[in-house]
C-alpha cells in the first residue's frame, strides 16, 4: 500500500522535481501565459485589486496578471 501524508510528499517535491517543472513551463507554447493573458482580458485588473493564483507552480501566471496593472494593490 503507498505511503501517505506528508512523508510521500516530500519525496515527490524535491529540487530535481522543482527544476524540471520550470524547465517544462518554458517550452513553446507556454499555455499558462495564454490564458493568462484571456484572463486578463477578460477580467482586467484594477487599481488597489488583490490578485491570488492558488496552485501558482512557477508563478508566471502572477507574474503576467501583475505586469497587466502595476497599481494593483497585492
């Protein structure tokens, strides 16, 4: 039976697993940086707004939505 809790999930989120996330979020097309874009699109944000990506993994989709409005607030 596999472990569970936080034992096995350490064991999953390693450095080599955070590397190749970020070396997977780089390759074309870069879909996380479409739909942020259509998000922002869609919802664009405003002044003094809070913005909260949950799941964020490499946060470029943060990183995309803050750069839409630099007068958001957090």
């Amino acid at each position: 039976m596999p472990e569970q809790g936080p034992a096995s999930t350490s064991r999953i989120f390693t450095d080599r697993y955070a590397f190749d996330y970020e070396a997977v979020s780089a390759v074309q097309p870069r879909t996380w940086e479409i739909g942020s874009k259509r998000l922002v699109e869609l919802l664009p944000p405003e002044n003094g707004d809070t913005v909260l990506e949950i799941g964020a993994g490499t946060g470029n989709s943060t990183i995309e939505i803050a750069s839409a409005n630099p007068q958001i607030g957090r």
